[in-house]
C-alpha cells in the first residue's frame, strides 16, 4: 500500500477516499487469512478442542515479524494488539479458548487475558489465584492467567506457592503497565472515608494515600475489581483499580494515575498443561530443591555460568516438604530443549533433590 506523497498535500476529501479504499482492502485480507487459518484447521485434522489448535510460539513468531517490518507511525504495541486480535478471531473459528482469571470481571488479570489471548477468547472469572490453578489442571480451563510479580512490590508469593503441589506448566508472560485509579460513587475526594482495594494496590499506593487520604480506612479485599464492586454500593468508600473497573462498575475516577512508581509493571504468567516447543527467543522456569550441604546452591547453579546461561531470576520459598527446607524458582533465557541447558540440567542432578521445568515459553512482548 502507498504511503502519502511529500509534495503535495492530499485535500480533505482526497484523504477520506483513500481511507475508504485501504479499509476495504485490508477488510478482504482479513477474510482472507480467516480462510487460510480454516485451512490450517483442516491440515492438523479432526482436533478434540481448541486448545489442541493454540501454538504459543507460533504465534509468538508472527508476532515479532510485526514488529521487525513496523517502519511507523504506529508503536510496536499497537501493532502487536491489532494482529493479536486477528489472531484470536481467527483461532476462535474452530472453538474459543476458555481462559481462567483472577475476577470478577475488571480485573487487571482480565486485561491481562485480553493483551495475551485477544477478545475472542471467552475469559472464566474465578475467585482465588488457587481456583485458577484448579480449572487449569482439571481441564475446565484451557488456560490461566496468574500474576507474579510487582516491578515496585515483588514476587506474588502464593502462585509461587501453587507450583510447588500443583501440576500446571507455565506456557506464557504478558508484562502489563498498571496505572492505578481513585474510584468512587461520587467522585469526590473529601467524602472518602474508607479505601478498598487489593493488598498489592495498597501498598504501590502507599505514599499517595499517605498525602492525600491520610485518615481513610484501608481496607484489603481479593480483587481491584472487588474494591470497585464494594465501593458502589458505599458513598463513604473509594476503590483503587483501574480504569476498566471504573467502566464495569459504573464509578467514578476522582483521581489517577496514583502509583507512587512512574514505571509500575505487572508480570503474570500463562498456565496450561503442557510445554510447548521453542519459539526462538523463550525462558525456562525451573523449581529446584537442593540437597542440605554446604555450597549446595553454587552447585545448582555452577553449570548455568559454565555455559553462559544467564539467570533472569531466582527466589526461595519454603518447600513443605520439612522445616527449613527451601526450593528455588530460576528463570533462565533460552528453551529447555536447548543443547547447553540440558546439559546444565544433567550436571545438576547430583547436587539437587529434585529439579522440575516448570515451563518453556517465549519472552513477553511489547
């Protein structure tokens, strides 16, 4: 498609038309790749369910080819989010994907949901990051979409927790910008008396409830999108949640963003029930026990250097499995069906209790 010559300037109407003609282009393009996605369908066979149809990094792929050929204006996340999108109307011609969420609806998991999976998919609201995991792992749930980790607040530490019993894999990542919001009834600051909202919220809200609501109630509830559904029924309340909870529960933004940190980021993970094959730029999340001697963490992780696998990130949490014992979470670049880091997990072995992939996945995109 051409762009807009530089040495004349296209009236008005002359812009409009030519408008109207790349949406009808891009209109017939669109179907015509529906087609071909049906033809796919086809090619793979007569598939028990829609999830047997999703490949991760295949769509992964497709995706970073967006982003290499993008030349403007358009940012790379835009572009991502559209052909997302067509991706997901595409896949939901053989069946929607069912995605388990922390709910109820508004939630900043449900945005979540829609960045990764895209408005075709139909998303299952639930009520604990605990019956996420249970809707996945029984099969009632494709996937899931559970947060991890707060750029300003850290690790999420029960959906650490939940891979220690539970069997689910970790399939995917969606990083999401958060922006916090003042909700209300009413909308008005000085009728705030009590402000509801998810532990997490709070406290990447802290300074700014500090100066401003400094005799208001905090009250912790299970959802930013629970705070939103409490606080329109109380005049005197206000809920911190985003701006889709505003919309859902019909309030009213008194104020926001109210983040006491300019670059707050949530990170969630995808899980399914399987791990799926190399997409060319992936992480690997492995859960690691070790043995009680001493240096025994230098020994799990020795074989990483030697290779030069870098380590994105590690963090320890009780085992259950005895007093003091501890089990690592290592995320690693690459794909577990990588070379070195087979290698790596053979040399481990000797020195771990246990060593468990928890997942193989591509990197999270803009």
């Amino acid at each position: 498609m051409s762009k807009p010559t530089t040495d004349k300037q296209a009236t008005l109407a002359e812009a409009r038309v030519r408008i109207d003609s790349i949406d009808h282009q891009l209109q017939q393009l669109i179907s015509e790749r529906a087609r071909w996605a049906q033809q796919v369908g086809r090619a793979k066979g007569p598939l028990k369910a829609a999830v047997e149809y999703y490949r991760p990094e295949r769509e992964a792929q497709v995706l970073r080819g967006v982003i290499d050929r993008n030349d403007g204006p358009l940012p790379d996340g835009e572009l991502v989010r559209l052909f997302r999108e067509i991706m997901s109307s595409c896949l939901s011609q053989q069946q929607p994907l069912k995605i388990g969420f922390l709910g109820p609806e508004g939630t900043f998991s449900e945005q979540a949901v829609r960045k990764q999976f895209g408005h075709a998919a139909y998303g299952l609201p639930l009520g604990s990051i605990e019956e996420v995991f249970q809707e996945v792992t029984s099969g009632n749930a494709d996937f899931g979409v559970v947060p991890v980790e707060n750029s300003g607040q850290g690790m999420i530490q029960v959906t650490l927790d939940m891979f220690l019993a539970s069997k689910a894999t970790i399939c995917g990542e969606v990083e999401l910008r958060v922006h916090q919001n003042l909700l209300s009834l009413g909308g008005k600051l000085a009728d705030v008396q009590r402000v509801y909202s998810h532990p997490q919220s709070l406290q990447q809200c802290q300074a700014w409830l500090r100066i401003n609501l400094p005799k208001a109630e905090r009250i912790a509830v299970s959802s930013n999108a629970e705070a939103a559904r409490m606080a329109r029924s109380d005049e005197a309340a206000a809920a911190i949640a985003g701006e889709t909870a505003a919309r859902v529960y019909g309030l009213k933004t008194i104020a926001g963003p109210i983040e006491d940190r300019a670059d707050n980021t949530t990170r969630f993970l995808v899980i399914g029930r399987g791990i799926f094959p190399p997409s060319g730029n992936d992480r690997t999340s492995l859960l690691v026990s070790v043995r009680d001697k001493p240096g025994a963490l230098y020994d799990i992780l020795r074989p990483l250097a030697e290779r030069g696998i870098s380590m994105n990130r590690i963090e320890s949490r009780p085992s259950h499995t005895g007093k003091w014992q501890y089990a690592f979470f290592i995320d690693i670049s690459g794909h577990v069906e990588d070379e070195g880091i087979q290698e790596a997990l053979k040399d481990m072995e000797p020195a771990a209790a246990d060593v468990r992939v928890l997942g193989a996945y591509p990197v999270a995109l803009p």
